[in-house]
C-alpha cells in the first residue's frame, strides 16, 4: 500500500467520525432523502493508479458539477464565441441570483452558475431536440470515465423540472435580452437532465482525468480539450467553481474544483491527480462540509495545491 | 544567454512596439503625467538569477500591489483573527464599490479591495501613530527587497489624501458598522503612503520572492510567513488580485498576480520565479493592458501557468 | 361653453401642434405602429358633464392603467389580505425590475409595477379558469364606463405573449417564493389580456369616476369600493402610478394618476373630475410625454392640484 | 369648544393610554434617554386657532423634519437649479442608504433622505461660515413659527457629529462625484445642527402654516414661497416624507408628511390645516408609531384626507 493510498482511507475514516456533517439540501425529495453519513472519495493518479475509500463506489447526483462537463461540450460546439454569451468572473453572490443578470444585461457572470449553465445548455441544444442534446452528454461523460453504467437519475430530473421556477425565471429573463436561442422548457429540460446525471467518486474522478492531463485521456491518448483549454477551464473552477464560496475554497484546498449540491466535488491536481469526493451534507454556501474538509487534508498531507511550490 | 533570458527580451521589444496601450489612470497628476510608452519587466528566478528588460529598473507607483505587503503584516501582527474583519471572496463589483459593504455590514469581501485595504491599514495602526506605521511598511518592503533605495512618492501621497474622498468614505461607512478603530484621517494617512510606494519592476519582483519560495526569502532563509500562509496568500492573489477582472487574469493568465492602477502587477509562479511588469496604460478593468498581455505571453512560453501539469 | 370646456380644447390644440412628442413603445408591433401624432383628452365632471377633445374617442391600448380595475377587482375578492402578498411602497425602480424581488423575497412592491399586477392576476383565477377571470375584468370595466364596446384588444394580447419572457421570469421568480398559486402561463394569460384592453380617453374617464366621487358610480348610484378603499387606490397612484417616475409627476401635477405604456394616464382630481389623456410619444420614464405635460397645464389652469389650498 | 378641539384632546387621550408604543430612536444618548410615554398634538387651523394636547407644549428634537425648513430655504438661495443636484423620486430604500448614490452618480434621490439633505445644507453654506449658515436656519424657523424661544439643542448636534460616520461616508461619496461643494466636515455642521433643532409640536405646526396656506404666512401675509412652490413641497413629502414608509403614510394617512427620527411628524392638510404629533417610539421603518396612528384617526374623524372627494 503505497501512502497516498493510506492518506485516503485515513482521511475516509476521519470523515465517517466526523460529527458536524452540515445539511443535505432539501428542495427536492431525492437529495433530501439521502443518507448524510455517507462519505466517498476517490482519487486517481496521472498513471492511472486508483485509490477509492468509503462510499467512493456509490453513485450520487452530481448536480453542478455536470457544468464542467457541459461547458467543454459547448466549448467544443462553439469555441471561443461562447464567451459572448457568458462571462468569466466569479459572481459575488449567490448561485441563483437574478440581480446580476440585470444589471449586466443578460449576461451570466460565468459558465458555473445557473445562469450560466443554462446558457451552455442552451448551446447544447444547437440544432437538436432536447433528448438528442441529453443523449450526447451521457455518451460524453460515460467516454471520458470509461464507464458505460453511468445514467441519469429521472426521478431526480422530472423533482427538478417540478419546482423549477427559479430556473425558469433566470432562462425566461436571459431569453428577454435575447441571450437564450430556444423555448426556455426545452432549455431546461437538457439542464435539468445533465445536473441528474448519477455517479459514483470513482466515475467522477475517471471523468475528470483530462482537466489533470493537459486536456488529454490519458487512457485512450485521445485529446478532449487543447491544453490551453484545459488550463482554462481549471482557472474557471478555481475562481467561480464553489459559487459564492470560491474564495474560500481557494483559500483552504487550493485546487480547482466545482461542487454541486447533491455534495459531490471534482477537484484536480494538474498534472498529478483527479480527485472526487462526496458528503450529502452542505455548508452554508451550499457546498459540501466534509467534502471540502477531505480535499483540505488530502492536499495538506499530500503538498498538491497549486499555490505550493514546485520541486 | 538562457532562453528565459531571450524569451523576456523578446517580450519587452514586442510591448515597446505595441499599439494598443490603454489609459493611465487619471485620476491625480502624478499618474497622469506619466508615460505611456513605457514598459518594463522583471523576472526572478527561484535560484535567484534576474531577467530584466525595458525600464525594468525606473521606479513607478506601486499602488494596490502595496495590499499584498500590508496584508502580510498585518496577518504576521494579528494573525488569523484578521478574517474576522475582512473576507476572502471575490467582490464581483468595483474595486472602490461602496454597495457590498452595505449588504455585508462593513465587512469587506477581501483585503485587495480598497475597502479591504482600508481595515489591514487599520490593523497596522494598532497603538502606533501613523508615522511609525508608514515606516514599518516601508522598512518591510526594503527588507523584503533587500534595497534601502525604495521610498514612498511624497507627492503621489498628498494628491491621493486631496481627492480621496470615496476612500474617506469607505473609512467612514465602516467606522459606522465598528469596523475601523482608528480616525478615518489616521487610517489614510497609512492608506495612502503605502499606495505611494515607488519601485522599479526589479525592486518589486525581488520583494516578491517569499511568496514563490513558501514564505522564505530566499536570499536571506528568513522565514517571512509560513508555508501555509503563503500558499494562502497567493490563493487570494490569484482569486481577488484584479478586482472585477480576477477571473479574466486567471483565465488568460494562470498565475496568482496582483495589480495596482500605476500600471504595475506582481505576479507569482510558486517555486520558479517571481515577476513584476509595468506599463502605465490600463484596460477597461483598470488593469494594465499591456502587463497582463505581457505576462499572457510569458506564461504561454514557459508553461508557468499554475493550471498546467506538473512535469 | 364653459371655462373647463374651454381650457380643454385649448390644451388639446396645443398639445396637436407640441414639437417634442417623445418616442412610442417599440417592444410589440402594435404599439410601435401607432401614429405618435395622436393626442385625446376628456374631462367627466362630477356632476357629469364631459369634456373631450382631440382624439378623445379613439380606442388605445390601456395597458398599466389596468391595473387599477384589476386591483380593485382583487381587493373585492379577497380584501385586505391581498396586502400580505404585495407592498404598498414605490419601488426605487423600473417598472420590470426583478432586483427588489429577491431582496425582498418575492413579495412585490406594489401593485403597479408588473409584479404587482402579476400576483392581483392571480388571485383573480382564484378558481375560475383564465377565460372567465378575464370575462369578469371585461365585464367590470364595461360596466364602470356604462359602454358595451370596450373590447379587449387580441392582436395586443398575443404580441405580449409572444414575447413576454420578462413578466414569464417575474412570475415564476415569484412562484419560486410560493406568491403565486397558478401556473405561470395561465396568470400571464390573464395579466395580458387585462393590459390589452383597448378604450378611449372618454371610456378611461368614465371608468375612474368612482375613485373620483368616494367609491360610487356617480351614475348608477352603486358603490364600487368604500369610500376608505376610493382614497386608499388614490393614495397608491399617487405614490406608485408612474413607475420610477412617480415623484416627478407628483411634483409636476399633483393628481394621483396611473400611466400606461400605450400612452395613457388616468388621473383624478377627487370630488372634482375623472380625468383621461392619451398621446403614444413616451418620455425616458416610460410616461406619456405630452399626456404628462397635458395634465400639468390643465391642473395649473383648473387649480385642481391635491396640494393645493381648498377654498 | 369645538368639535376639532374635542377630536384632538380625544386622540391625546387614546395616545396616553396605547399599549404599543414602538421602540425610541437608541443611536445617540439624548434620543435614547425621551420618555416613550410621552405624547404630544398641536393642530394650527387656517384662521389661526390652536388645538394643542397632551405634551404639545414640549420641546423634542425635530431631526429630519427640518429637512422640511432646509429645502425651502435652499430653494430661495438658488431656486430650481437644486434640482440638478438633487432627484425628486421615491429612493425605495433606507433613509440611510449608500446604494443608490453608487447607482446614481451622487446625486440624491430626493431632498428628505439624509444624502439629499446634505447638499442642501451644502447649498445654504453657499459663501457663508457654517455658524453663520445654521444662524440663518434658526432665524428662519423661528420667523416662520413666530416665536423667538426655538432653539438648537447642541447636547443632540455633538452627540451626531460624534457617531455620525454614515453620513461623513455619505459626505465624502457625493464629494467624489462633486456633488458637494465645501469640505463634508463643514457641511455636516450645519446639516447636524439643523436636525438638532428643538420645537414643541405647536412650534412645529406654527413653523409649518406656509404650507398649509399656498406659500404665505397667514398670520404676517408674508408670501415665504410662491404658491407652486408650497404645493410641490407638499408632493415631495408626500411622496418622499417618510423615507421607506412614504407609500404606507400616504395610504394610511393621506396628507403630506415629514417625520423625524425624534418621533415628531409635520403634516399639512393644504388650506386647512397644519398639524404636528410625537411620540419618541419609533416604528419598523423610523417613523413614530403613535404619531402615525394619531394623525391616521385625526384624518379618519375630519375627512381632511387630500385624497378624499372636496365638496
């Protein structure tokens, strides 16, 4: 057993003792219902090594985490013209908010808030119905982990679209300074679907391995991204990846990383390593407490943040 | 020569012949008057070894770069209770906004906001009179650079303290939430002479070494800050170091990095070098338009980016 | 002819030959196609007698000014608890500001901003499908004006629907805070076809007489509201009747009064007249220019001005 | 005696006996330390005849309400041209709000929020000492209620400009856009002095005739404004009289109002009469609670509602 692989499971059974877990979010049934003990994490090495403790094999809702990936597909539909449509600060407030958008006119601050996601998944859509949109994210996110089970959890989608109003208030008004192309329930219903997506630590941190390695799949060589793309898309996450709590993040983990509210969190090492963790219970920015908490102790006994000196 | 050596040439000969220089700031004589067509740029490598270019070595105004120094002491004076009065998020507003610390009660979102700025002065005043403050500053910054030569702009301090009225008014607003314990008058005072420091891109970069050296000097081995708070402190930069444009500057950029209205940046690359440019002219962010061009271009040759993989 | 009759046709003809017309509404095709040439006006004294001049019975499109029937309407359903789910403030904003909503919790700031009028039309539907609430609207304000013709104009309703992604994010926005109990879309079905009411001046004036004789039809006799209620819509028009520009028409006329986006303003002088002008040009608050300047003659040459003396 | 005088003593006894009295002004220690139980009246009726109950014959500290007096004095000094420094719309927020003036430049919403009263008291200094500026204040009210033993309470004036870091801020902001011409220090002289005048309610309701009569003092003849004057300070404060409460005083009370943070309130009934309550307990928004209430059944038992039918 090499150290890190004892530094994780150190850091999974100082996680499953821990006894301030935060609070699962509670706006729709299925994340409410989730039991808060659990805690996984998974990280996997730029050779490939996998270390995965504690729940680190049970599939969650990923929720905003989905934006990483629905931004690179966007990306890759559009290129740089994108950025016309979204901005790249980070917000000041919170991942809902709707004054932004008015005073900047439509304009989502950046592609990791609601807003902003929702413009991406406004792209998506191009010239597609809505399921092929969906469909092509499966299939993207089900390549880059090299998993074929991953699927996206209808229950969770359909609770989402129910009391969804908040979205649709923030498309609807996006679509009166013409900042969205398609009928806001379509719009929707490809976001609502890529939040559901479903998986596990271990899918995730396989997902994310490209953000680590220079915007390549180190499994199949093949690229995803350009490396300059992928840098980008790693300054985004640093910056905006934790909504109104990005500083924060920055501040105590020192990686990029994007959370969502089901309590997962992608983080990546360039370089080094990808790395998923995953705690239902949130903090009082909406991101995950132990979550956040393990990705603190994994870099401070590992010396990985990015803000650390290089040997 | 070393190719990092022609790779700074090369830079400061492209910036000389570049036409799209920006705006100085206008808003007192002192800066006004300067030349836009001036450019320089220095690079400290980890080992020491300086690459300078341009008018590397002409003194400027260091403006807002001063906050990354008044922070450290401050931090090393009061430690991390200092978070208490100040924040660590992105303000996703202007630098000299005055709406955020309404919603926040006085407390401002971090401490490279002038608002910020404001309370780390405040600190610094601790139960001394604002002459010893300024000269605890500025002993700070030779120390740090190893140079008796840097001084504060006299000039550029009296023109700030005749027109600083919205500063006075950010002291004011948050003497009213109990978030300033000095007078307004003594807290600028301090405000304004470390914002008129004056010092050469050399000076600047070679002041900046303890932040790409894990909180050493590495000329000395003094332990400036600890590993820890210097990683944090980069953290900050790269997160809050541009005011409303920190997104853009990590995005095209990658480095933690903090701006100052005179045209300045430093810039850190954990472990490898410290950097500073200078032109005067500033982008509609009020960030130098050609400092974040020329540190785009040094980070693109010499794969620094902190978002790239570690080899 | 008496003095009134005279200062009326006077203004009228003034008003015809006015340079500075101010630009129409552009936002529907059927606003924007209105000859800006056009100015009515009628005058309904309280004992009857009617003053119309210009193009005093030409139908327009009453847009806002339905707010004040359908408030009235509200409060006749559900009585003052209708105050529990919109303020009775002037808002500091644009008539279409989503801002103060999240602020202050989905609770509009009045019922004359677009928000407010959304939650009145939804306690209109109360149990009635959208046909029959806006049956009944029809009905109370032909009745009002004692005029069978006032229709409801359906080109009007649908070029709103069609493009009224602003008030379809204001109304889910609110929905999202629980102060709406219908489906967007059948609330905006009502909310539209109220503001597509097509009347004249003299129709409009008809309609407001009994918040100008204490809460009764002076005609029929019949009370509409208490005569607490007549003064407390009163209160309300003056207050909050023109949008961001509500203080100004205050200080310039000192009547309450509601304007329209068509170009309409209803204002009353109690006791004294039901007043109605109309001419399309819109001045930068989104207020009838020349309707603004047309009232402010007539209540400098009437003395009609609530802040004026009473003899 | 008649039946005013009945309804007015009836009203003072009511107040005495009221259980919820609201919550005195606790910012400064003179305001703090007023007897909540107090309650005072003066109703001054066009021809002259006084009505005065409970602790009407008592001295508090009018605060804002000279905001009232300031204005029409700065009107006289330079006309309308104020209103190029100074908005005349509702602010839809706190009386000590900062974000709007970010919003809006530095120019004030309107002259009865504190920013707006600043540039008032800005123009009234003019070319003159600030001693001799509140000098000119205090001859002018007392001219106004006739009565030479109207004072300014300097205990109250040191107690302001001692915490009064909210307005310096405010100060010193409008100074950042030049919208303040003399130095904030200055200016909050005279504006603290004004607010710390001292006035009985008979005082106030006597200071207050002028604009009961159309501009003219009734009992000197003197015009002090013109009458298109008198009428448009009576839409001010009617539409901006009572900070973020004005919607609520105009639909509960309906007469044109100031309050003050001392618990006093001026209100004018236009030819009829002009009238004064306190009570030190303040309500939710800053404005007395029993002031309102008095001034609410005094409306209900007279009809002197300006928006009830004249007849």
């Amino acid at each position: 057993m090499t150290d890190l692989s004892a530094i994780v499971s150190e850091i999974a059974a100082e996680m499953a003792a821990a006894p301030d877990r935060g609070t699962p979010a509670s706006y729709i049934p299925p994340l409410a219902s989730v039991d808060p003990a659990r805690f996984g994490i998974a990280v996997i090495e730029a050779d490939g090594t996998a270390h995965v403790a504690g729940d680190g094999d049970m599939p969650f809702s990923i929720q905003s985490i989905s934006k990483v990936f629905s931004l690179t597909l966007a990306l890759g539909a559009v290129g740089d013209q994108l950025w016309t449509r979204v901005g790249r600060e980070p917000s000041g407030s919170a991942f809902n908010s709707i004054v932004q958008l008015e005073t900047e006119h439509g304009i989502p601050r950046n592609p990791f808030i609601n807003a902003g996601a929702i413009v991406t998944s406004d792209i998506l859509l191009g010239r597609n119905a809505p399921r092929e949109a969906i469909g092509e994210m499966l299939r993207f996110v089900r390549a880059l982990a090299g998993d074929e089970a991953i699927f996206i959890d209808e229950t969770v989608a359909r609770a989402e679209q129910d009391t969804g109003y908040r979205n649709m208030a923030l498309a609807n008004y996006m679509r009166a300074f013409g900042n969205l192309h398609h009928p806001a329930e379509h719009v929707l219903g490809v976001y609502f679907h890529h939040c559901a997506l479903a998986m596990s630590c271990r899918q995730l941190a396989l997902a994310g391995r490209y953000l680590m390695a220079g915007g390549i799949n180190p499994e199949t060589g093949r690229s995803i991204v350009s490396a300059q793309r992928a840098r980008r898309i790693n300054a985004l996450m640093l910056t905006c990846g934790h909504y109104d709590g990005s500083g924060e993040f920055a501040f105590r983990v020192g990686l990029p990383g994007k959370s969502g509210v089901g309590g997962g969190i992608l983080a990546v090492a360039p370089g080094i390593a990808s790395i998923a963790v995953w705690s239902p219970g949130l903090n009082e920015r909406g991101n995950s407490q132990l979550g956040t908490l393990a990705l603190e102790r994994l870099v401070a006994r590992t010396g990985w943040s990015i803000f650390e000196p290089r040997g």
